[in-house]
C-alpha cells in the first residue's frame, strides 16, 4: 500500500510540475512579445522624431510599414528594430521610401541610437544620406569585425567598385560584391544588410546583427582615423559618459593606452589600459567602438554594450 501511493503521488507531482511549465511558457512567450512591441513603438517614434525635425512635416507624414519591420536581440536591456517606410513633407514635396535603424532600451524606453536612409540619396540621422545606386562613401575602405553569418572574426575591404572580399581569422577567403544596400558574396547565397553606424557600419543577417569598425579610410574619405603608432585613437582619447549597470560612469582613455573607469554613484575609480582594439579592466574586457557623440564598447564575452558621450577631451 506505501509503494502505491508513492508511485501515485510521485505520478501526481510530475503532472503539477508539466502543468506548472506549460502555464510558465505562454508567459514568458507573452512578456517577450510584449517588449518587441514595444521596443519597434519606441524606435519608430524616435525615427518619426528625427526625420519630422529634419526634413519637415508632422507626425502624420511619416508612415512605417510593419510587415517589413525586423528586429533582433543586441543585449538583455537592448532590443534592435529596423525596416522600412515613408515621409510625405509638407509643401508639396514628393514623398520618398527610407529604411531606418534604431537600438531601443526595452526595459525604460530609452533610445539608443537612430539612422535612417532616404532611398535614392538624401537621408540624416545617424548615417546620413545613401546613394543606393553606388557604392556610399562611408563603406568605401578597410574594417573589421564579426561575421553575422558566423560569428567568426573577419577584416573586409569593400573598393569604389564595390567588390568586395572578406578574409577570416582561419585564412579562409570570400569574394563578393557590394549593390543596393547589401554586400552579397559569390560563393554562397548568404549576404549582409549593411547600414552606417559612426565611423563603422552594421551588417545584419537574418535577427543577427554585427558592428565592423574602420580601419582604414577609402581614397576619398577624409577623416580622423590615425592611432598614434598604433596605440590610441584620437577618436578615442578623452573623458565619456554613460549608464552601466552599477549607475552612471565616467569614462576617460589617454594617448598612452591608460584608462580610468569612475562610479558617479559610489565614486570609486578603477584603471584599466587599452591596446590593439581593446580595453581592459580587472573585471572584463571590451571592444570600443566610434559612434557620433563618443563611443560603444563591447564585452567580449557575452556582447553586451554601453553607449558613451564625449564630456571632454
């Protein structure tokens, strides 16, 4: 008689815990939907913004369509949204198509960067304008970065020409070629959105999403990018702001590689150095990335990211 109640209680408690998980899953499945919701209401709001302050019109003349809305995972706080839609200025202007990007805090709504693109040229935010029918300027040159496709380490060099290759870190070897917003390679069907981000740009493929930064410049593409024989960028030298986990933190990196992490908040101070693309502290080390106001980095580990704005030189 105990054997046959422990197999039936035993039996019982197995079906609570199915029952339990099965309640748990449509949950977790509805909080998820909940924050891609609103994270693409969050990014279309602050792509409307932007576009309305710097082309013209009202809330009503831009226009998104949502069936070409993607979006992909950046963070645990950081949800990725782009697409496509329209802006009918006021006055009589024709209207025009853009794609657009955003970063969306899906935890308090804050934005975290946006670009879009006027199709055919023209264009502001983040990236500026494209001229879909060339090669951008912007893309022209030497970068580095992950593959999206996968996730492997890759130098890329894109000509005015718009060829293309791509050279892993195993010395394997892509070619390919660069049109209509997308670089496509020849020996296989994958290919990569590609959009302006800073001094870089972002290639997507499928919900996954990778940041390649500059190495070098194109033949016509004047910018700051030396490193001081190879230590520091001057890009990247100077005091920055940002929003951590622990609170706001200062930031500030020196031509030498030596670097000062400050906790605003418990005003405690840590020194970390950079060198050969990375900085590089006791309890991490990250990728840094330019962007328009300062710079990103990047944990190595698990791809986590904090935006900095440039407080000072």
């Amino acid at each position: 008689m105990y054997n046959v109640r422990s197999r039936r209680s035993l039996v019982g408690g197995a079906s609570l815990l199915a029952l339990l998980l099965l309640a748990a899953a449509p949950a977790s499945l509805a909080q998820n939907e909940r924050q891609t919701r609103y994270a693409i209401e969050r990014a279309q709001i602050g792509v409307s913004g932007k576009i309305i302050q710097e082309r013209g019109g009202d809330w009503s003349s831009v226009t998104f369509d949502q069936a070409r809305t993607q979006t992909w995972r950046v963070s645990d706080r950081q949800t990725g949204v782009r697409g496509e839609g329209r802006h009918a200025p006021a006055g009589g202007a024709p209207e025009r198509s853009f794609t657009y990007e955003a970063v969306v805090d899906h935890r308090n709504g804050s934005i975290q960067q946006v670009s879009y693109n006027l199709t055919g040229g023209g264009g502001g935010g983040l990236g500026g304008g494209r001229d879909d029918r060339r090669v951008p300027r912007w893309l022209v040159g030497s970068f580095q970065g992950r593959s999206p496709s996968n996730r492997r380490r890759v130098a890329l060099t894109v000509a005015r020409s718009g060829q293309v290759s791509a050279v892993y870190d195993n010395g394997a070897r892509e070619d390919g070629t660069y049109d209509n917003g997308r670089i496509r390679f020849n020996s296989s069907a994958a290919g990569w959105d590609v959009s302006r981000v800073g001094e870089g740009f972002r290639a997507a493929s499928g919900r996954r999403s990778e940041v390649f930064s500059r190495t070098s410049a194109g033949d016509d593409y004047g910018d700051d990018t030396d490193d001081d024989g190879g230590r520091v960028p001057r890009w990247m030298r100077g005091t920055f702001r940002g929003t951590t986990d622990s609170g706001e933190s200062e930031l500030s990196i020196r031509a030498d590689g030596t670097a000062t992490a400050r906790s605003l908040t418990k005003n405690q101070s840590f020194q970390g150095t950079y060198s050969d693309g990375r900085l590089r502290f006791d309890w991490g080390t990250y990728e840094v990335e330019r962007t328009r106001d300062g710079i990103r980095t990047v944990d190595v580990n698990n791809r986590s990211s904090t935006e900095y704005r440039r407080t000072g030189n």
